[in-house]
C-alpha cells in the first residue's frame, strides 16, 4: 500500500539533490577572510565555511527547508491546516519543493561560475540527473513502504514514475545545461545598472521563458476529453468516467496537467491519494482529511500526480529564479548591492503572485504547478534567503543557526534515512510480539502523546525533538568528524 505521506510531494521528499550540486567557491575574491569596508557597501563577501568553503547562508537555508519538510510532513497528520493545500491556495507545506529547488538554481550557479572542461561538466551533470532519477524511483515509486509498513516491493504495472526527486533531476538538468553551454557567452564583469545582472544572463531566461510558454499554452490550448479510471477493493473493480471535454480548466477534473501525465504514464501509475481529497466538493471534514460525501463526484477517488510531467516544466522556473539569485551574489560583492537585487525580485515576484490570485487570472496552485504559484513561492524563498543572508553574513549571527546548517551539509543522508523512514523503518523491524509494538511508535506514544495528554501537542514535541533535534546533532557529528553523504 503506498504511504500517501511519503509519496507526496513537499512533505518528506526533496532534501538532498541541492545538497549534492558542488557549491565550493574558486575566485579568490571570495575567501574566508573579509575585505575591508562598511557592512553595508563594502566589499565584503559571503560567509564561508572555513574548511570546505561553502556557502554557509546555502546550507542553513537548505536546512531549514528540510527542518520544514520533516515538520509538514509528520505534523500535517494532526495539523492538517499546515500540510498541502487541497487545491488552490499556499499552506506551509506547499513552500517546500519550491524552496529546494530555488537552491538547486543557487547552488548550480556557484558550481558553475566556472566551466574549464564543458565535456566533463556535461558528463557529470548526466551522470548526477541519472542518479537522481534512480533514487527517486527506488524511494518513491513504490518498492519501499518504510517506516510503518514493512514489505518491500512494487507491482510494476502501478509503480510511479515521477516524484519529488524526479522533479528536481529534470529542472537540475536543463538549468545546469543552460548555464554550462553559456559559459563562455556570459561576461566576467557586469556593468553598472540594476537590470545589468538580467541582461548579462538573457540565455537563462529565455530559457525560462520558452519553459513558461509550454507550460501556459498547453493549460489553457490542450483540449481535455472525458476519460475514466478503475479502482479495486475487496476484489471487486469499480469503474468511474469524469465528463470533461473542455479547454483551459483549472479545477481538479479537467486540467491539463494531470490529462498529460495520464497520455504519457498512464493512469494506473499516478499519486493514488491526492490531496484534493480533501476539499470540501469531496469530505464534508473540509479541510482535514475524512470520509467521502456521498454526493462526492467521482474525481474525488480518481488518482492525481502532483510531480507530472507538465507542472515540472512550469517548475524549471523556481530553479532559474534561484540560479538569478546565484548569478548576483557571484557578480555583486556589496551586501547592499546583493540586498537590493535580491529583496525588490522577492517583493516583485510576490506582487505578481497576489494580483494574479487574487483577480483569479491564475490562482496559486501547488498541484497544477501555476505560474502564481511559481512567482509567490520564488519571491518567498528570495526573502527568507535575504533574511538569512542579513542574520548570517551582515550581522554575523551564524551560532543559532547551526543546527540547520549542519542539516543542509548531509541533507542527503538525512533525506534517506530520516525524511523517506528508512532508520525508522529499521527500528521498526525490530518489535516485540506485534508489529505496532515496536521502539519507534512507544517513544511517540508514552514519552510524548500520554506525557502531555495531547495526541496533537505530543506528536508535533516528537517531530521537534526526537526527528529535527536528532537529525541535527547527528548531522553536527559527521560534519565535525567530516563525513557526507553526496550523490
């Protein structure tokens, strides 16, 4: 049985793949020592780790991405409110995949500031999309069903093919490919002028912008027909048709996104418990999870894959905002300077976000992947990245975010054995008698849940201190004793 949690998408599934891209920075304008200068105009550069030189601002910003996945993830179960918004809309959730993948576009600019080699560059940048798509499938596809169920394996004629990780190899490989094959069409030296940095970068965008174009004309050109789906329970088959036959639909049944993903996957090998399940045409819980209306329309059991393949040609777009953000702190040395870029794109982006919401042009919407969606998540992650910029670098406040930056440095094993249950799923193997009556599920029941009395308030102490806390000093250990896990 797939574990909807674990197969969804912003919960659990997208820590390490911006971990893995090499951000070690070779211009040796950019060193462990700071220039002279004011705090606010001078030549100051960003923060590095003294021994590997990383971006340490990147990997607290990934660490705390990853501290809000396991959050959602294992506290969206009693804090609905928290996890994926069932349709139009942004919860905390929902911030998630985009986050990351802001960071792959940051990370793969650092990495590759410079390309002496295009040959080996584009050799490794297969081989690392390949092993991405190879974990993703073999972590979300269906073969491993940890931490609670403890059977392995997946019938083939319903193993998913995309996933979280699938998401992030496709974007990671044509924002990577851009950057690479442009490397000598760039300038080393950006002139004066705020939209400089845009100009100096236009193959980037056009790339983007031919990858929003695809996106919009298929949603709202491709004409979506009726179609129909089997499901099976208690060796009994039902069979359900949804009457579409329309065009530029943006609701759950009719969309173009999830009409591609069916032409091109096939039905039997998509998310089977999306969350639209919870809306309120289909429980009469909305907005937490319950049983069906009985007037739920037959969408409502019908699968859905949030990480299809036409949402994630929309979402080649939160990674070349991340990379723009890469690009300026590469060319920009001032922290103002890089402030000023960095928080007018966030606000920008924002602003379009919300008119488009808003008037419902284009709503917000995680599932279909909307380019309102893309502009309010992109700004939010250039804020939050600029906050933490200003707390690490500016104001050199690096000590209270130790904890996430550890966590982004082996986001990788933190990921695997943490995010996706694997550890858990290995306490787990050990039980007494029964299979519930295991080591994992008595800490979460007698030191959390009955000490507060709270099944609510004790699992979310749990998520905070036997998960975010464990993972954090563990991964504090193997970085002091210098150990990642890197794909």
């Amino acid at each position: 049985m797939e574990d909807p949690k674990r197969a969804e998408e912003g919960s659990r599934d997208a820590p390490m793949v911006a971990a893995e891209v090499e951000i070690r920075v070779d211009d040796n304008k950019m060193t462990t020592k700071e220039h002279k200068g004011s705090p606010d105009g001078g030549q100051n550069p960003v923060l590095l780790n003294k021994k590997n030189k990383r971006v340490a601002t990147l990997d607290a910003f990934r660490g705390l991405t990853i501290v809000l996945m396991i959050l959602v993830d294992d506290a969206g179960g009693v804090y609905e409110r928290i996890d994926h918004s069932p349709w139009n809309g942004c919860t905390l959730a929902d911030f998630v995949m985009p986050f990351f993948l802001f960071i792959v576009g940051v990370a793969i600019a650092l990495a590759l500031k410079r390309v002496p080699n295009m040959k080996h560059a584009v050799r490794k940048i297969i081989i690392r999309t390949l092993k991405m798509l190879f974990w993703g499938i073999l972590l979300q596809g269906g073969y491993s069903h940890a931490p609670d169920d403890l059977e392995y394996g997946v019938d083939m004629k319903k193993i998913r093919w995309c996933g979280i990780l699938q998401r992030i190899a496709l974007v990671y490989l044509i924002v990577a490919l851009v950057e690479t094959f442009t490397t000598k069409l760039r300038p080393t030296v950006i002139e004066q002028g705020h939209f400089s940095i845009f100009t100096a970068y236009k193959w980037q965008w056009l790339g983007g912008f031919i990858a929003f174009l695809i996106y919009m004309i298929t949603t709202f050109t491709l004409y979506v027909p009726n179609w129909s789906f089997t499901l099976h329970h208690d060796h009994k088959s039902e069979t359900f048709t949804v009457e579409c036959g329309m065009r530029g639909h943006l609701g759950p049944a009719c969309n173009a996104v999830g009409y591609v993903d069916r032409q091109v996957w096939g039905i039997n090998h998509l998310y089977s418990q999306p969350v639209w399940i919870r809306l309120k045409a289909c429980t009469l819980s909305y907005p937490e999870s319950g049983p069906l209306r009985p007037d739920a329309p037959s969408w409502c059991r019908a699968p859905f894959e949030p990480e299809g393949l036409l949402s994630s040609i929309s979402a080649i777009l939160s990674g070349v905002i991340g990379i723009h953000y890469g690009h300026v702190l590469i060319h920009f040395k001032g922290h103002a300077e890089r402030l000023k870029q960095w928080v007018s794109m966030g606000f920008g982006l924002l602003i379009i976000a919300i008119i488009l919401h808003f008037t419902d042009a284009i709503p917000i919407n995680k599932q279909l992947y909307s380019i309102s969606y893309v502009c309010f998540t992109g700004g939010a992650a250039g804020i939050v990245f600029s906050a933490f910029y200003i707390l690490i670098d500016v104001w050199g406040k690096r000590t209270p975010f130790l904890l996430f930056e550890w966590i982004g440095m082996n986001a990788m094993l933190v990921f695997v054995l943490g995010a996706q249950g694997i550890l858990a799923g290995f306490i787990n193997g050990w039980y007494y008698e029964k299979v519930d009556n295991n080591l994992v599920n008595w800490i979460q029941d007698h030191v959390f849940i009955d000490v507060w009395n709270s099944e609510r308030v004790g699992s979310l102490l749990y998520v905070i201190f036997a998960e975010i806390t464990f993972w954090g000093v563990l991964s504090g250990i193997l970085h002091k004793l210098g150990i990642y896990w890197k794909l």
